[in-house]
C-alpha cells in the first residue's frame, strides 16, 4: 500500500490513457491491463492530480469547487490517490 501524504506529488504512470464516457471516467494500463472506472468527482481528482501533481495544491482546488468539509475531501483524495497508485495507474514523483 502506498504510503502517501498531502506533501506527495503524483503523474500519471506510462502506458497510462484516461478517457470521458457519459460523465464518467475511465482509466486504463495498456501494459498491464488494468482497468479503473471513477465517478464524477473522482473523475475531477484525476484531471486535478494530472494538472497539479502535488496532492496539496489538489486539495485545495477541490476545496475551491465543491462545498464539503476539507477532512471529508482530504480522506477521499488520500484514499483514490493511493487506491491508483498501487494498481500502477498513478506514481509518485520527486519533489521539483
């Protein structure tokens, strides 16, 4: 299990493509096969994690957008972004 915090930066793994169907969001390891399906705000994690990397700065994106407590939005963060990183969707990255 990966061992992420808000200080954790991430990018999408190679082999890696994301598409939109019907307001939801599909993401496939073409290596490995591996297969996600996300939900409408878990789609908007993953647009934010690809634009800003760092999980702080999407955090407080998603703060921005929805009205929900910040613990509420941190924990679903956390939980995806460790979720996608141990089925290879996601890796994490050095800090710039």
């Amino acid at each position: 299990m990966a061992d992420l915090s808000l200080d954790s930066s991430l990018k999408v793994s190679d082999d890696v493509v994301f598409r939109e169907l019907d307001g939801e969001g599909v993401i496939l390891n073409l290596a490995s096969g591996i297969y996600f399906g996300l939900d409408a705000t878990g789609m908007r994690m993953w647009q934010l994690i690809d634009q800003h990397g760092r999980l702080s700065a999407v955090l407080v994106a998603l703060c921005e957008e929805y009205e929900a407590p910040r613990e509420t939005l941190e924990r679903d963060l956390l939980g995806l972004a460790v979720e996608l990183s141990d089925k290879g969707l996601l890796k994490e990255v050095p800090h710039p």
